[in-house]
C-alpha cells in the first residue's frame, strides 16, 4: 500500500503543521525538557555562627581559645553590612570548596570591664569577666587580663588592688603579694611589686595594706615567676597609673549634747575633704523640723556660724514653718536653702557650727519635744568632688515623764537622764 505522498506503507511519515509534530498521522505535542540545574551560590552569613555548605563556622566569645601571643585579646564579631565574605564570589558557578583564608574575618578588641575607678594611662589591659583560661597561663596572660581597682578608705587615701578576670570570676591580689594563683584554675606563681613614688603603710593596722595617696600617678613594676610547667623564667610589667580625687565627707558631729533644752542649743555639722586641692562650701538645702515646742511668746531662730569662729553666717526664723498634716505639735520646711560660704583645705576637715535660738518647750505629759535637722544638699564649686552624706543630721530632744517631775524614780526618761527639764 502506498500513502498519499507514493511512498511505501512501512516508512514513517513526519510533518509539522502549526508547530505539532505529526507522526505516522498522530499529533504528537511537545514536551518540555527541564532545565540544567545550577550550583547554589555559597553566602557567607556575617554572624557570629556561619554555615557554608558542607561545614559550619562557630564563633563564641565566652568558649575560644584566644591564640598565645605578646598581648592576648579578646573576639568580637566585625560589623559589616556585606552578606558576602570577601573573596566569596556569588557566582551561580562558585566551586563548594573554601580555603581558610577566604573565611569571615574576626576582629580582635581589647574589652574593659567594670572596676572600680580603672585607670586609663595603665598598661594593663583588662579583659571581660568570662575570659578562659589558655592551655598554658604564662605571666603575660596575666598581665594582659588585669587592671587596677581602688578603695577609698576612711579620712582619705586609696588601698590600691589588682583585679584578674579568668573564667568568669575576678581574682584579686594586693600590691604587697609574694604570691598569686592557686584559685580559679590559675596556676601557683611567685610575685614581686615596686612602685614609684612608693606607697605608705599604717603601722597601727598591719592589716591594711599598702595606702596610696589620692590624685597621684604611680609606676609599678609586676614581677610574676612560674611554679609550674617547663618555662619558669621571671617576666616583668611596668604600669602606670593615677589614684582617683578624693571624697567631701558631711557627717555630724560626736561631741554634741543632744538633750534639747530651753533657749539655746547648740550643734555641727562636719565637713572633711580628702581630696588633694580645696573645695569651697556654697550651699546647702536643709530638711527642719520640730515637735512640741510653743512658738507663741518668742521667736525661733536657727542660726549657722563661720567654721572656727562665733561670727554668724545667716539666721532663719522657723516659728512659722508650716504644721505636719500627721500630727498637729509638729512643723516642717522641707528643702530650705541656707546660704554658707567657707572653704576646706585639702585632706582637712571643719565643722559648721549650728545653733537653735529662743527654744521653748510644752510640758505635755509622755510627749517628746525635739528639734531636727538633716543636711540633704550640698553645693560646691567642684563638680569633680564627690560629695557623700554620712548621716549629717542634728537631733536635740527630751520627754516630758508620764508621771510627773520625779528625782528619784529607777526607770524611764528621769533614770536615763532623756527627761525634759526647766
């Protein structure tokens, strides 16, 4: 049988009509082919944690080992905007494989951590509290991973310490230390420390510690020598560091008589600077108060003096302070500002001396007349002076007996002596 075209029935017959394939008579329709897969382009993540096919890249501050070098520091991730480490090519064609030095980059800071007062000129570099220990702790680790911290002790002056940070704790040790280690992991060394000028040293309390003077530059030299491991040579460290300034001290005075009586009573507060240079006293804000006292026939007058003298700084008239809501024999004049102007040499102290005019006390039976006095302010002109409050408070007071005016009573405020007289 021949087809239409004259050709022989076994063979086959192709045509293309309106782009079908036509086979043997049959429509054949096309069939789509997919497409060759492409490779999956490598992305470097600019995170601490970095995945990069095959293998992933861990970065954790708190667990790696920082490398034994002159001056170990500590990992902190780059910031970096790129999502591409350099020389990662984002190719569809990029190979699987990466050599290290294509890898992110890890740039090393150095860390300081919170202490009290560091000082900023130190050589000492100090690091965060959760620094690990090294295979092998060797005196310069040391060195690299403490600063100094200070402690201002009372009436001035500051005991200066060293401050270690290793596997999340601080080890401290004092200047006059023959040995450090044996705590935290860290091993047994030997140690030796001279400064310049030299601290001093308080016979009274051997105890103490060397004393470093306040706004003073020190240069120290840290010796450490090795109890361990097969190198044991000494290595040295030279630091420098400054004390910080010292404190203003207002507190109240001990020698007071504080058993209120009429008319005149007298007070102080104290005020001791321990730093290096004077301090002029400008200003202080007062909270006063008082209970049962008649104000009625006399005026009351608080009274502030020049330190040292008898010559009056200013007078303040409190009959008319404005009564206590809670209780009716009280007043009160929060924040009253009292005008002073005296200066306190450096490492000295001066009182100021206060005194309450034109007292008179009510004699209510089992009452408490009293008058007080506490300092909540000061004003300097030091900015840069700290200025601590150690309980600067004035209290005259008495009590009037329950029972009456008795010599010879063996108990209560006439035993006590705290009663109320004439």
């Amino acid at each position: 049988m021949t087809n239409l075209f004259g050709g022989l029935s076994h063979k086959v017959i192709m045509g293309i009509v309106g782009g079908l394939t036509i086979l043997n008579g049959t429509v054949m329709h096309p069939v789509r082919v997919p497409a060759r897969p492409q490779p999956i382009p490598i992305m470097a993540s600019a995170t601490a944690q970095t995945s990069i096919v095959t293998s992933t890249i861990e970065i954790n501050p708190a667990t790696s080992t920082v490398p034994e070098t002159s001056s170990t520091e500590i990992f902190q991730t780059a910031d970096t905007t790129s999502t591409t480490a350099p020389g990662i090519s984002s190719s569809p064609h990029t190979a699987t494989s990466v050599t290290p030095d294509l890898l992110p980059k890890v740039i090393l800071h150095k860390i300081q951590s919170a202490v009290a007062a560091p000082d900023s000129t130190s050589k000492i570099a100090t690091s965060t509290a959760k620094t690990k220990l090294p295979s092998i702790v060797t005196p310069q680790w040391i060195f690299d991973h403490t600063t100094t911290t200070f402690k201002q002790l009372y009436g001035g002056s500051y005991e200066a310490m060293l401050a270690t940070a290793a596997n999340g704790h601080i080890v401290t040790w004092t200047f006059d230390a023959t040995s450090f280690g044996g705590v935290q992991g860290i091993p047994l060394f030997t140690s030796a420390i001279s400064c310049n000028p030299p601290p001093s040293s308080d016979p009274n309390s051997p105890d103490l510690g060397l004393i470093f003077s306040v706004a003073s530059p020190y240069t120290c030299t840290v010796s450490l020598t090795p109890l361990t491991g097969t190198d044991r040579r000494t290595q040295s460290e030279t630091i420098s560091f400054t004390t910080p300034r010292g404190e203003l001290m207002v507190s109240h005075t001990g020698s007071m008589n504080s058993l209120l009586t009429n008319d005149e009573n007298d007070g102080g507060i104290v005020f001791t600077n321990t730093d290096a240079s004077p301090v002029n006293i400008t200003g202080l804000t007062l909270d006063v108060s008082y209970s049962y006292l008649s104000t009625t026939t006399k005026p009351l007058i608080l009274r502030l003096f020049v330190p040292g003298t008898e010559n009056p700084l200013s007078d303040y008239h409190l009959e008319n302070l404005p009564q206590d809501p809670s209780n009716p024999y009280t007043s009160r004049q929060p924040n009253l500002n009292a005008s002073v102007v005296f200066t306190i040499p450096a490492a000295s102290q001066k009182m100021l001396p206060i005194k309450m005019l034109g007292v008179t006390k009510m004699f209510v039976f089992g009452s408490s007349p009293s008058i007080n006095i506490i300092v909540r302010a000061v004003t300097t002109n030091r900015t840069d002076l700290k200025t601590v409050l150690n309980a600067p408070t004035i209290t005259w007071t008495c009590t009037v007996p329950a029972g009456g005016y008795d010599p010879n009573a063996t108990s209560g405020p006439m035993a006590a002596g705290t009663a109320c007289h004439g």
